[in-house]
C-alpha cells in the first residue's frame, strides 16, 4: 500500500460546483499535512497546511480525519483557474521528508 | 533572487553521458530537497540537505546519483551514465529551516531528456 494515495481522477466540473477531494496515508505517525497545487508542466506551489482543526482560506477548505487517516481539501465555487493538480502531501512524526501523493486532477469547464 | 532557482531549464543528453543540475536555494534557507517527476507519475524523492549534509539519500535510485550541496547554499545533483529511464523532471526544492512542519518552495525544474 503507497504511503500516500489519491484518486487521480480527472474530476471534471462546471464553474461555480463545489468539488471534494480525499487523500488517505497510511502510517498513522504521520505529523504534518498539506495540499500543494500544480499546473500543467509548472512546480507544485503550497496551497494550504491542514490542522487538526480543520482550516479555511477563502474559497478553499482543508480537513483532517485522524481516526480514518485521510485529508480532503473542498473547493467551492469552482473558477476556471482552479483547474489544476492538487497533490496531497504528507511528512511522517520523525522524518523531514515530506512524502507527496500522485495528484488529482481537476478541470473546471465552463 | 526571490525564489528557488534550477538549472539547465532543459536538458537533452545521449545515453551514458554524464548530467550535472543545479539548485540554487532561496537565501537562508538551510533544507534542500531533491525530487523527479515523470509524466503522469507522483513527485519521487531522491536526498534531502540540512545544510551541507545529506542525512538522507535514501531515495538516490542508483550509485550513478550522487550530489552535494556546499555552503548551506548551491546543490548539484550528479547523474553519471545517463539511461533512458532517468528522463523526467527534476525538482529541487528549499525550506526554512529543519522543523518537520514547514512548507517547501519550488524551482521550475530541469526537465531531462535521455535519447
């Protein structure tokens, strides 16, 4: 089992849904939590860190699920520039190598 | 500069030649991370710096890797005797400090082709 696996998708969805993805890990020392961005031939970019609590920024929501090891990142009123690859990323209690998922893939059409 | 910079943006070599890329970290920031990407495929790590060491270099896929980094700043990673399954992009990437919570920042990659 990958330490980190996502659903490559592509979800494809009409501007203004609102779009949920998950991400599951499996070693449950796992620490540190985000999601990165990562358009088409660029790098990947920070996009947000996930607490425990759960976190907002904007139209963008991140959450954590300990019990069930997985984080998802929600995305409301989809715009055409989100469309990208969102990478889970994950770095074990210990580690400094933050270990990152294989992406999904969003297209928001018009 | 302001952000992580790489180089060569391109790279296309004949297989067994030997490639060096370089990083050029964001300044002081003292973590430097190596990763490849092929087309389609997840981010691979290879070695991660702390400073001018390599506490691990457990992702290097072959002793044909091999990089340095020198003066907590400029890293190159070595490939010698390219094969054709060494093409993807490469990325480097440089963070803060050592906590295990902080966020990585990007180059724009060496993208590496080996004919």
């Amino acid at each position: 089992r990958k330490e980190v696996e996502q659903d490559p998708g592509p979800f494809n969805v009409p501007e203004g849904a609102t779009v949920a993805f998950n991400c599951t890990y499996s070693n449950s020392a796992s620490q540190s939590f985000f999601w990165y961005r990562q358009d088409c031939r660029k790098e990947p970019k920070l996009l947000m860190s996930v607490y425990s609590s759960g976190n907002e920024d904007g139209r963008f929501t991140a959450q954590l699920n300990r019990a069930s090891q997985y984080i998802s990142l929600l995305i409301r009123d989809s715009k055409l520039s989100d469309s990208a690859t969102y990478l889970c990323v994950v770095t074990r209690r210990g580690s400094y190598i933050p270990t990152f998922g294989r992406g999904t893939s969003l297209i928001v059409h018009p | 500069g302001a952000g992580v910079s790489q180089s060569p943006s391109n790279k296309v070599t004949e297989k067994g030649k030997d490639v060096e890329l370089r990083c050029d970290p964001i300044s002081g920031h003292t973590a430097l991370y190596w990763y490849r990407q092929s087309l389609g495929q997840g981010l691979e790590f290879l070695i991660y710096f702390q400073g001018n060491s390599a506490p691990d270099k457990s992702g290097l896929p072959s002793d044909r890797f091999s990089a340095e980094r020198t003066g907590g700043s400029v890293s190159t990673l070595t490939i010698q005797r390219t094969q054709q399954e060494d093409s993807a992009v490469y990325l480097c990437a440089s963070s803060p400090s050592t906590g295990t919570n902080e966020k990585l920042f990007f180059g724009s990659g060496t993208q590496l082709s080996v004919l």
